[in-house]
C-alpha cells in the first residue's frame, strides 16, 4: 500500500504547480470618478475585487476589501471608499474628502 501512495502525492503535488497563477499587480481600466466642488479620483479594481488602487489628490495607495452593509468597501486606515453602483465616496486623501461622487 506504501507503493501506491508515494507515486500519487508525487503527482498531486506535481498538478498543485500547474496551477494557473493571477499577476499582482494585474488591474483592470481606472475608473474616474467626478464629486461635487469640482474634485475627481481614478480607482482601478484589482485581483478579482479584493482590493483596489486609488489615486487622489496626488496620493495613490492600495485599500482592501472591507465589510460592508451595502455596496463595495475598501479601506486601510484612515482612507477608504466606498460605492455602490456608479455612485461613490472617498476619504482619507488629500483634498478629501470626496463626497457626491459618480462614476463617468
């Protein structure tokens, strides 16, 4: 019996490493967003979701995926954003806070 299993965690692990694998810093097409009093952001939707890269105010930093009631929610720290559908909100940026936002 000690036979046949030693061939089969061989191959196991030997398709584990096949397995495809998603690049870090992949991220889709940075959405703009426009608030009110003129302020406007870009937030680019990264690794299936769980986090997402924003640019605002000349500061970019990478928020995950948060909690949230309703709507998407990224945070860390004091900067977060939150949106739900093409409507959005961010704060803890420079010039922020950024509220009344849609996205264009």
């Amino acid at each position: 019996m000690r036979r046949v299993l030693l061939p089969l965690s061989v191959l196991t692990l030997t398709l584990a490493g096949c397995a495809a694998v998603v690049p870090m810093d992949a991220t889709d097409t940075p959405i703009f967003y426009r608030c009110k009093a003129g302020k406007t952001f870009t937030a680019a939707y990264a690794l299936r979701g769980k986090q997402v890269v924003v640019t605002a105010g000349g500061a970019t930093k990478v928020l995950k995926l948060a909690r949230s009631g309703s709507g998407a929610r990224y945070a860390d720290g004091a900067a977060e954003i939150w949106s739900k559908g093409p409507d959005a909100m961010l704060h803890g940026f420079p010039g922020g806070p950024y509220d009344d936002c849609r996205s264009q």
